[in-house]
C-alpha cells in the first residue's frame, strides 16, 4: 500500500462551510489567478519558488501547502514529487471555492485539496516531512497565527522544515507604501500585525528552532526558513 495514503488519509469534504475567524475569499476565487499575481507586481510566482527551492524537495516526501487557496504552490511543489515513492504534496485552504477551482485546474497523482482550517488541521501528528505556506498568515489575527504555528509545528515530523513568504516589517518608501495600502485597502487589521513585525516571534514561541530571514521582496514580502527540533 502507498505509505503516502497510510500516513495522510483522504479529508472529507464538510457538509458545510468550515468556521474559521479568518479572511475566506471564496468571493475571489474565479479571479484568484488573475488578480492575485497583479496585486503582486508579478513577483508572486519567483517567490514561490524560491520557497519551493528552499524546502530541498525529495521525491517521497510528503508535504503541505497552507492557505492553498487555487492551489499553485502545492501543484508546484507536486512536481518534484513521486507517487511511487509515496511523495504528495497536500494543499488546505477554508474557502471550498477556492478548493473547487484548485481540484479542477491542478490536482493530479502527486497533488490533492483539501478543505479544512489551518488553526485546526486535520490531520494526524507528524505526518509531514516540509510544510510551505505562502501569503496566508496576514489573513488570520494574531491568536490564529500563534494556533496555527502550533499545529504546523504538531503535523510536522521531528526535524521537518517551514518556508513562510508572508507580509513582514517594510523598509523603504515603496515597501511601506505597498504594505499599509493593502492594510487600508483591504481594510485588514491582520495586515498591520505583519507590518508590525508581530508574526516572527511566534516561531520561536511555538516552538520552531532557527527561524531566518532568507529574502526580502518589494520592501515588504519576507521568506523565512525554520525547523521542528528533532527532540
């Protein structure tokens, strides 16, 4: 039997829309892949991955993509995987319409949706070899981006690897321009808890070793490398 069904079973659908404080975009799912890489200046894709690239990939790896929304970064991370091997990349986001059009356009032997929140994940403790998460933390408050650190952290085996690219403290006219737009904008008090540099304590507060800053994108995008201790 593929160790990968063993070890992260299939996740029902719910029978109704998963609660969760917060932001669900199911509004913006038919335009998700056109809008989102403009609001980014077309620079949502290289961040990606670099992150991607930051993981070091292996082909039987298991790994998750929280906050998926249309699912590209776990398609991505897909590729490098092989189902033989038992490799499976998993992406979960709340939004089932954000699910349905990542089914539709992306799934495929290696990659699966599913529908679930992130500050409780379904799934059991250690299951995951790497997790990635890419612009997800500044759509939920600083109580559910400690919860959900920690159950990363509770999924991940000992020793597995994080890659975060999220809103982060902005340096320089543009970045901070870019940053406190979006928050007004979007009208995102979740926004300003990344400009305030407020997400990057909690790694270590939830109990991830080594956290570090690898780059820095348009003043205000950071990715960040961590690691679960292996003891």
């Amino acid at each position: 039997m593929n160790r990968t069904v063993e070890r992260v079973p299939p996740v029902p659908d719910p029978n109704q829309k998963p609660s969760t404080r917060g932001r669900v975009l199911n509004h913006a799912a038919g335009l998700y892949d056109i809008l989102s890489p403009a609001m980014m200046f077309w620079q949502e894709q290289p961040i990606n991955r670099r992150a991607v690239a930051l993981l070091d990939l292996q082909p039987g790896d298991v790994v998750l993509d929280v906050g998926c929304a249309t699912g590209g970064l776990a398609a991505f991370m897909a590729t490098y995987l092989d189902a033989a091997s038992g490799g499976m990349a998993i992406g979960l986001d709340a939004a089932p319409m954000m699910v349905n059009v990542a089914r539709s356009k992306r799934a495929s032997e290696t990659c699966r949706f599913d529908i679930g929140v992130a500050e409780n994940l379904p799934y059991s403790n250690g299951c995951f070899n790497k997790v990635a998460s890419s612009f997800f933390f500044h759509h939920v408050d600083l109580a559910d981006k400690e919860r959900v650190l920690c159950e990363i952290h509770r999924v991940l085996r000992p020793g597995g690897v994080l890659v975060i690219a999220d809103v982060d403290v902005p340096s320089g006219w543009f970045g901070r321009l870019c940053a406190r737009s979006g928050e007004w904008l979007f009208k995102q008090p979740e926004i300003g808890e990344n400009i305030d540099g407020k997400l990057a304590p909690l790694f270590l507060s939830c109990g991830f070793i080594e956290p570090e800053k690898i780059y820095s994108d348009l003043g205000y995008i950071t990715t960040w490398l961590m690691q679960k201790p292996f003891s």
